[in-house]
C-alpha cells in the first residue's frame, strides 16, 4: 500500500493512494496562492495598476502545475471531501487521460461548481490585450524578483479552465450520500461520512474486509450550518490520513467573528463602508447569520447590505434547499416551515441585496455607507479589485479579510498605499491541534499519516510545540512529490466457500475450541473476489481393463489426499513404546530445534522437531514403516 502527495498546499491536498489493486485519488484541491505574483485584473482599465514598479505580469495562467509522480491516466476513482478541494478537478479528468469516476455528495458538486462558475467569470470577462509567456523561460525567470524566480515548473502553469471544461468534469462525478458503501471493483469498498466542515463536506473510509484507511479532511467539530462530524465510524483504522487543519490555529472562530462584527459597525456608523472579500459559499453564511442577530442591537438596520457574485443568486438559493445535509436544529425549520438561514428574511426586508455584477441593477441601488460582499479573496480578479480601487483612498473605509487561504498582506501589495483600515479576521473553523490530539485519542488509529507542516511548530512560533501534531506512534509525515510505503501489511484475504462445498467437510477437534477438516477445491478469482467451488468430478469409465486406467488418469492430485497430522510426541513415552515393541539400547539426545533417538542397535535414527519427524534406517522399509506407525500412535489425523 503506497500513498503518493502531489501537493504541497496541506489545506488543499491532492494524494493518491494504492489500495488492493486499486488506485485512488485523494481530492484534487487548486493552489491559487500563485496568483498573489500577479497583478490585479480590474474590470475597467486602471494606469495606477499598470504602470507598477515591479509588478510586470498580467496573465491568465496561474493555476496548476502538472506531476510526473504518477501517471494520472492509471487513477480509477477520484474521492473529494469538499468544494475547495476539487477546484482543479478538470484539469484532471479533460487533460490527462483519466477514464474513471467521481465521487461527491450532492452540496459538494453543486457548490463546487459555483466556484468554478465564478472564477471562471473573473477571469473570461477581463479580456487580455495582450499575454505573457516568455518568462517561464527559465533564463529569463531567474532574472525575475522572488517568489517568481524560486517557482518551480512554471513551464507547466496552466490558464484557467472554460465552462465547457468544467461541465464535462462535473458530468463524470457520481453522487453519493453519508454512510453509502460504494464497492470499488470488488477489492475496496468506499464510504463517505459527515466531516462537519461544510455543506456536504465530507470524510472517506476506505477499507476491504482485514484492512481500514481513513481519510480526514477539512473537518470541524464546532456547531456551525453542516451536519456534525461522525467520529464514530473513524474507530479501529489501521492508516489514518490526516489532512485540511485549521490554517490559524492560533485564533478562536468565536472571537474572530465577534471581531468582524464589532469592526464592521465601528466603520459604518463613522460613514464609512466595509468590503468583504469572500467565497460566495461557505463562512458567508455564518457571517450573514450573525449580522442578522446582530444588526438591530447595533443600529445598523438602515445598512445595506451587498453580496455581489455572478452565482450569488444560486449560492444563497442552494443553501435553503439541501436541508438533509444541515445541522439537526436547521432541519427542524425547514418542517415548520421556515428557512434554515435567516438570510432570506434579510432579503425579504431588502436589508440585504444580491447582485451577478457591479452593473446593472447595482449601480441604480448603490447608496453608501454599505457592506459588500464579493470576491474574489485573492484581489487579483473580481469585483473587489473595482472596489479596492474605489474605496482604498479613503481612512473612513474599511476591509475586512475572513478567509485564511491568502496572506492579506500580499493580497494588499499591488493597492498600497492605502488609506482605507484592513482588519484581518480569519475565520477557519477547521480542527486544531487540540482537537486533532483528542479526536486521535478517542479513535485510537494504529498508524497516522499527515502532512510534515503539522509534525512541527510554525516557523514563525517555533517555541508553540502544542500547534503541532502529538501521538503515540508518531505521525508519518510526507511532503510534495513524496512516495510513502504505508506501514501495514495485508496478510489475510477473504475467501467463500460454495455450500455444497461446506456440507462434504468433516472438521476434527485439535484442542479445546480448535476444528480443522482438509479440503480438496478449485479457487475461482473473478472481479477480487475468491470462492472455493468443488472439483469437477471425474469422467465415469466404461468397462474392464480400460476403466482402471482411466480412473487412474481423470482423478486430479487434488483429490488423493494424503491425511494432515497435528499434536506432538512426548519422548518419555514414546521410549517407552518402543521398549514394549522390543527395541533396546535407545539413546535420546537433545538438539536446538527438538531431540534425536538413537536405536543403536536397529542402527537407526528418529529426529523430532517441532513441525516435522524423520525416520532415517538403511535400506530396511520394513523397519522405516514400523517404526512410522508407533510414531502416529501419537498424532491426530484428519
């Protein structure tokens, strides 16, 4: 069993994992950190932007680079956890040959989708003047300012996939539900469970009948929108992946959210605005949620809100409809009924408005002070980079950044200075390391693997050794473009038996509890699986002289059983056997692996070890089979 990392990102991770035959891959998340190299791509033509010292790239490729770890054309299943982590899904399935199938719950691909959607839509309708190439030449790239000149095969970047692209991937995905056991060619069966993270967000047991791998990804066990995390079912796992953490483990949700709120209306009621960059799923939701309980006590009821994304519509739909993938006290609402976010009443009420793009119906409705929502968390395409642009002059306005995955500080880079205040508030309600260390405890895996960034302390606060992983074995840890031999071994494989098979068995009692019976069969191997079936019966001979010799020759080896001997050979007594049969002067020697009786006389040897007998006499079979016989006196056969 091998498990190959071909990400180094461990909140967005990409392993593929061999398995009985069978090859997995394990997410297939998208590192836009990448795109923090390049320039913002504003929605309308900005000098400022352009004529930047040392920020000369303005390009759509960003993306991916490809792995020559695995031949991802071999990959039979691909497994996905979360709509984050199956952002570079068609890469995979539209340019490397893959044939085989998806699995994702139903919020996971729909929510996905609007994703791919956006970032598509940010990056199509921003046309490019021009496109740069020529600096992935390697000569050129070193020439270039850092992190640029140390990326590694940038040659290999990728644009940004199409629509098109992105529905031919989603057609090759099969949706599952919780707790589904999908068979996987006979060998592994695979079953997804609740991780509790996000709508449909989900962990995946992969197990045959002696072996269990879990496979832990982006999980939370705080009570937010999703279902609860299903521990339970992690129990008894021989190989746990462990994977996704908390990007901020330092920082409590709670706190950050309480700090998002008290800021956003420190801001407004100064008459100022608070843009929000953000994934159009996800901690929006929350975030909305705690506004609405949060706005009328702090007086900004008269506040617009703005959630401006070309799937805004959809997203805030699709999170009324998938009730069944909710917590248990939001689907309790929906049979009252009663939507299970209060951002509809918000919409009801007009306090908060929805919008696919700054134009249109937004410029007619814009007033200010405001709140907007919008992507993308990057700032290097969308519509926040239109408001960065609009609103960074000024120190009455305010951003606020929730989502961990970017270092705000770049993000901010291309824009300074800035006038405007930047509050950072990230929100990840993924598992720490405590909770990493309590849940380990209580499903006690015999081995965990993860990736090496959680086997230490940050570099940052290398004196923090409680923000690193802590259990008993250690952790294994990998890397990218690591290869790692997973430390178990199969060692049992389940075989059935055909009935009639069962019924010709005739077990014998070796000790207390014990029954063994010999079988004579054909093993039969279709599809991994085994079943013994009965062998083919020999032809009936015809007559006489030639029916002897037939039998002789349509009997198989199989079927002339030689009987199977257990027990040992006590030498006291069985001297004492030979004794009473006549035989004299016997010597009895001990040796490392059993004793050796000499029958001197006879000019005869009888070695007994542990698992075998010999009995070594000169030419005499008559005294070989006598001799033979006193010692199974002493053996069970059967």
């Amino acid at each position: 069993m091998k498990l190959y990392c071909l990400s180094g990102h461990p909140t967005l991770p990409c392993n593929v994992l061999k398995f009985k035959s069978t090859t997995i891959m394990l997410d297939c998340g998208l590192d836009m950190t990448s795109t923090l190299n390049f320039l913002p791509l504003p929605l309308v033509q900005s000098p400022r932007l352009s004529n930047l010292p040392g920020w000369s790239l303005k390009d759509g490729n960003a993306f991916l680079d490809k792995t020559e770890l695995i031949d991802l054309s071999t990959v039979d299943v691909i497994l996905i956890s979360n709509y984050h982590c199956m952002m570079a899904l068609p890469y995979i399935t539209e340019h490397t040959g893959f044939t085989g199938t998806v699995y994702a719950t139903e919020p996971t691909v729909q929510i996905g989708r609007l994703l791919m959607e956006e970032l598509v839509n940010f990056i199509e309708r921003v046309p490019k003047a021009q496109s740069a190439s020529l600096w992935k030449n390697k000569d050129i790239q070193r020439l270039l300012p850092s992190p640029l000149k140390d990326a590694v095969e940038v040659s290999t970047w990728r644009r940004c996939y199409t629509m098109q692209e992105v529905n031919s991937a989603l057609s090759k995905i099969q949706l599952v539900g919780y707790s589904q056991k999908i068979e996987l060619f006979g060998a592994v069966q695979v079953t997804p469970l609740s991780s509790g993270y996000a709508l449909g967000s989900s962990n995946w047991i992969i197990q045959s009948h002696y072996e269990k791998v879990s496979y832990v990804s982006g999980s939370s066990l705080l009570t937010t929108h999703p279902q609860p995390m299903d521990q339970a079912s992690l129990k008894n796992s021989d190989v746990l992946v462990l994977t996704g953490l908390t990007q901020i483990p330092t920082a409590n949700p709670d706190g950050m959210v309480g700090e998002f709120c008290s800021n956003l209306a420190l801001t407004v009621r100064n008459g100022g605005n608070v843009l929000v960059p953000c994934y159009p799923s996800g901690v929006i939701y929350d975030l909305l949620e705690c506004l609405y309980q949060y706005i009328d006590s702090a007086g900004l009821s008269n506040i617009p809100f703005y959630f401006i994304s070309p799937v805004a519509n959809s997203s805030l739909e699709f999170s009324q409809i998938f009730a069944e993938w909710l917590c248990h006290n939001k689907q309790s609402k929906v049979y009252l009924p009663e939507p299970p976010f209060p951002h509809a009443e918000l919409i009801q009420t007009n306090k908060l408005k929805h919008y696919p793009s700054i134009h249109g119906d937004f410029s007619n409705d814009f007033r200010q002070p405001c709140v907007v929502f919008t992507g993308h968390p990057s700032l290097r395409f969308g519509d926040v980079v239109h408001f960065m642009e609009l609103w960074g002059k000024s120190s009455l306005n305010t951003v606020i950044f929730t989502e961990p995955d970017f270092s705000y500080l770049e993000a901010l880079a291309p824009y300074q200075p800035l006038a405007m205040k930047c509050i950072y508030c990230p929100i990840d309600t993924r598992l720490n390391f405590i909770q990493v260390s309590k849940l380990l405890k209580e499903v006690q895996p015999l081995h965990v693997v993860c990736p090496e960034q959680y086997t230490q302390p940050p570099p940052a606060q290398s004196h923090r050794m409680d923000l690193m992983i802590d259990c008993q074995p250690p952790a294994m840890s990998y890397r990218r473009a690591d290869v790692l031999a997973l430390p178990f071994k199969r060692r049992y494989e389940k075989i059935e038996i055909m009935p009639e098979l069962a019924d010709s068995l005739v077990p014998m009692e070796i000790k207390p509890g014990i029954s063994l019976a010999t079988v004579s069969a054909v093993l039969h191997t279709k599809d991994n699986k085994h079943v013994l079936q009965p062998p083919p019966r020999p032809a009936q001979p015809t007559s006489g002289k030639k029916r002897k010799q037939r039998v002789s020759e349509d009997v198989p080896d199989c079927q002339v059983l030689k009987p199977l001997l257990s027990g040992s050979i006590p030498v006291e007594q069985f001297v004492q056997t030979l004794e009473k049969h006549g035989f004299s002067d016997i010597k009895v020697e001990d040796t490392a692996k059993g004793h050796i009786v000499l029958l001197q006389e006879a000019e005869t040897l009888i070695q007994i070890e542990e698992d075998s007998t010999h009995i070594i006499c000169d030419n005499d079979e008559m005294l070989r089979v006598r001799l033979r016989d006193l010692v199974l006196k002493f053996l069970q056969k059967f």
